[in-house]
C-alpha cells in the first residue's frame, strides 16, 4: 500500500488530538515529535484495515447504485413488437 501523505495542517490537527487524547484520557503529556511517531505507527500497522473497510463500503455503494440504475433501465425499456 503507498503511503499516506499529509498535508501539514493535517498532520498538525492530527498530532494536537493524539495529544490532547494521551493528557485526558491517560493523564500523560507527550511531545509533537512522540505523537507523531504514533501516528506513523497506528498508519503503518492498522492504517490498512481502515482503509480496506473504506474500500469495501464504496464498493458496496457503488454494487447498490449499479443495481439501482440496472432497475430503472428496466423500467424505462419499450416492449417489442414483433
């Protein structure tokens, strides 16, 4: 899977709740540079299985309106005579 790259405001809004996510829930204040190392983490070794749910539920969309639209060409079709 490539990378994710991230726009600096991104990564920036990003570290500030991994940051204020460690003070309030486990009273532990860490630096930019721990919580971007998680963040790097978390993307690396489960970044994938996010993104993999993301993929499946556009896939399942995408079946659905296929499906859709496969009904109202149906419903639009002319009978044929012969």
């Amino acid at each position: 899977m490539k990378e994710i790259e991230l726009s600096q405001d991104q990564k920036e809004r990003i570290v500030s709740k991994v940051k204020a996510y460690f003070s309030a829930e486990m009273g532990q204040d860490i630096g930019g540079f721990e919580a971007e190392f998680l963040i790097d983490f978390f993307g690396r070794e489960i970044g994938a299985y996010y993104y993999n749910r993301g993929l499946s539920d556009a896939q399942k969309i995408f079946t659905e309106r296929m499906e859709e639209a496969a009904y109202l060409i149906q419903e639009v079709e002319q009978p044929e005579h012969d």
